[in-house]
C-alpha cells in the first residue's frame, strides 16, 4: 500500500495560498488537512495514496536535468519502506526544486515528503533512473500502488 505525506509551515509573514500553490508545483494531493501548532504556526498535511501524485515531481526531474542529485537525495532518505526529504519552499514556490539537508536551509520552513511504499527502491528507479552523461539509462513504468 502506499501512502505520501506532504507538509508545510505557514509562517505568519506567508500567504496560505502561495504555501498550497507551492506544493501543488509538484505533488497533487487526494486529502489536505491543517494543523495549528503554537500560537501562530498553521501545518498544511496533503495526502495521497497513489504514486501517480508525483507525476509532477517526475516531470520536473526530467526537465530541470536534477536526475543524479535528486537519485542522491531519495537513496539517503531510504528508511525500510519509505523515502523522506525536503525541498526548499521559496524555490517551489516558483516551480524550481531544490533539495535540503536541513530545515534551516530554507528560512520558511522545507516542503517535507514522506513516501511509504513496499519497495522504496522501486519508487527511486522512477522517479530518478540512473544516468550516463545526464541521460536516463532507461525510463521505468510507475511502480504499483
């Protein structure tokens, strides 16, 4: 079964609607939901349970030719039967990925994702196939949900 979850701080100097606009850049989510946390921090949580909400984050893999950064990133966020990492949001925010160690490298807060799926493996070799001299060594199908 696979499950993505997808959140974002809306910082008080933030419009809510550039945060979701953000996110929707590269994920399209089923179910969204928001938490307060403290006084002023509001949590967006987006939802999916399909692999084909990344499509976006797919694409734009391919057009900004990010594929061997973005293989590093998803390999080192493998945990058992799920794949984290975090993109910087002012960079979603006009349709550029840019991933993150740490959330302090993003002033307003990472995007964070978070990919459950039965063989992370398979869901990496997707999104980010191996290259030569910055191709794709071949294009996997979607793996199954």
């Amino acid at each position: 079964m696979t499950k993505i979850i997808v959140t974002a701080e809306v910082r008080p100097s933030e419009d809510e609607s550039k945060v979701l606009a953000a996110i929707a850049n590269f994920f399209d989510y089923e179910k969204i939901s928001k938490e307060k946390r403290g006084d002023y921090t509001v949590v967006i949580v987006e939802e999916s349970r399909t692999l084909k909400s990344l499509q976006k984050f797919h694409d734009a893999l391919r057009e900004e030719k990010i594929l061997d950064v973005a293989r590093k990133y998803l390999r080192r966020g493998i945990s058992d039967n799920s794949i984290s990492f975090m993109l910087h949001k002012q960079a979603a925010a006009i349709g550029v990925i840019s991933f993150v160690d740490d959330e302090r490298e993003s002033p307003l807060g990472p995007i964070s994702f978070y990919i459950e799926h039965k063989n992370p493996n398979e869901v990496v070799d997707w999104l980010a196939p191996r290259t030569a001299k910055g191709h794709p060594l071949w294009e996997n199908k979607i793996p199954a949900d």
